[in-house]
C-alpha cells in the first residue's frame, strides 16, 4: 500500500512549472498596482520637504536691514541759498540806501597810481587805466585820476561828515555818497575820472560834456571799464559820468555782478 499523500494539489505540478506561474503572477500583481498613486505621494513629499526648509531658512521681518539708497544727484533744498550761477554761494549781499555791501581790498593788491601814492587801484585794474589814459594822452585827451580806493574809514568821513555838514539826511546824502562798507571805492577797482582841461566839472554831473569824457565814453569797454550809476540805474544812484569801475578779471566781475 502506498504511503499517504501529505502534500497540496500543488506538488503535483513539476517543480520547474510551479516556479514560473508564481513569478508571472506576482509580476501581473505588480503591473496592476497604480503608479500614479506612487508618483503622487513622492510629490507631494518632495513639496513637503520644501516648503519647511524655505521656513526654517527665510529671514524673518524683525532681523533684516535696510539698505539706504543715495540719489544719484543731490538736488538742492529749499533752506539752501543759491547763486546766480545756480551753485551755494551763501546769503546775498546786503544793500543799503541803494548800495552794495563791499569788502576792502587787501593793501597787498594795491598800487599807487600817481607819484604821490594819494590814489591807488587794485594791480589788474590800474595796468588797465594807465593804458587807456595813454591811449587819450595820444589823441590829444588829459585824463586825470581824482579818487581811486578808499577804506571804511575814509568813506564814514565822506558820509557822516559830510552829510552833518552839508545838514542832508541820510537819504538825500545817499544819492550821492555810499555810507561806509557799501562803496565801490572799497574794491580797489573803482576810479572817478576828470578832464585835467576842465577842473571845474570835476565830480559834477557836466562832466559829461567835456572831451575827457565823451572820450572814455566811446572807448572805456577796450580797457575793460564801465560806468557804474549811468542815467535811470536801477540802484536809484544819482547820475555819476566821473565814477567808472573795472571788470576786466574773473574776481572784479564777480564783485559786481555776482548778485544781480
């Protein structure tokens, strides 16, 4: 009699069969599986994993710092003076019954232009004078210097003194006389002019009808001088055709029209 039989139906199939049919079906078992679902859940990890690392990694609003832009051009505000020129040149100049504040020339940049030193000009300004005063000297004209610099003190006497004198008021005496620290004669670039031929118009307003004068009227501006309170000057200076001023330099034009 044979012995029992202790095995499944299964081991009655040959080993080599048994084999192959379990690895098909394990593979059909795969083959089935949603990939999609595999995909989807790495994804989503993959997020996951992301979004914590940017949070543990972005600064937060209370450790950045602010980076300060500068312009690129400083424009100028409105608590800051500007110059004719359009650049920070400080406070106007002050002005006084009509007239300019002006500063001294320093005695280092003075020369004498007469023998006795009684008149002087800044160097610039008396090389140009002695020029044109050859020039009329040629053509048969006389010149003749009769003030040139003057300093604050000089200009109190002719002022206040003159003005007490004269029983003017400070007004009337302004028209012709600057008060101290507001004359061109300050500058060292200023000159009153007389005919030598004619004396008694010297620093009277019939000046103008002397040679002298017509002269330096037609040729003044080739030695760089102008006159400086002509006929109607907006400064409201009484007519002066004996007072001329230099600008034939960048420091003596800016002393005169630097504000204007």
């Amino acid at each position: 009699m044979a012995d029992p039989n202790y095995f499944s139906s299964t081991d009655d199939i040959p080993e080599a069969k048994r084999d192959s049919g379990s690895v098909k079906k394990s593979s059909v078992s795969l083959r089935r599986f949603p990939l999609w679902i595999f995909w989807f859940f790495l994804g989503l990890l993959s997020a996951l994993a992301g979004l914590i690392f940017s949070l543990a990694t972005y600064p937060s609003a209370e450790s950045t710092t602010a980076i300060a832009v500068q312009p690129l051009v400083q424009l100028p505000t409105v608590d800051t003076p500007l110059s004719a020129a359009g650049t920070s040149q400080g406070e106007p100049r002050q002005s006084l019954l009509g007239h300019l504040a002006y500063e001294e020339a320093p005695e280092s940049e003075l020369v004498a232009l007469t023998y006795d030193a009684s008149i002087r000009l800044r160097q610039s300004a008396a090389a140009k004078f002695e020029a044109m005063f050859a020039a009329a000297t040629a053509q048969g004209i006389y010149l003749v210097p009769l003030s040139g610099f003057r300093s604050v003190e000089d200009q109190e006497y002719l002022f206040f003194e003159v003005k007490a004198e004269r029983g003017q008021t400070a007004t009337t005496r302004a028209e012709v006389s600057a008060p101290p620290g507001y004359s061109e004669h300050h500058t060292g670039y200023a000159i009153d002019i007389g005919d030598a031929n004619f004396p008694d118009t010297h620093l009277q307003v019939n000046f103008e009808t002397t040679p002298a004068f017509q002269w330096v009227a037609q040729n003044a501006a080739r030695y760089s001088f102008e006159l400086s309170f002509p006929e109607d000057n907006p400064q409201g200076i009484q007519y002066e055709p004996w007072h001329w001023r230099f600008v034939g330099d960048p420091n003596s034009l800016e002393t005169f029209y630097q504000d204007r």
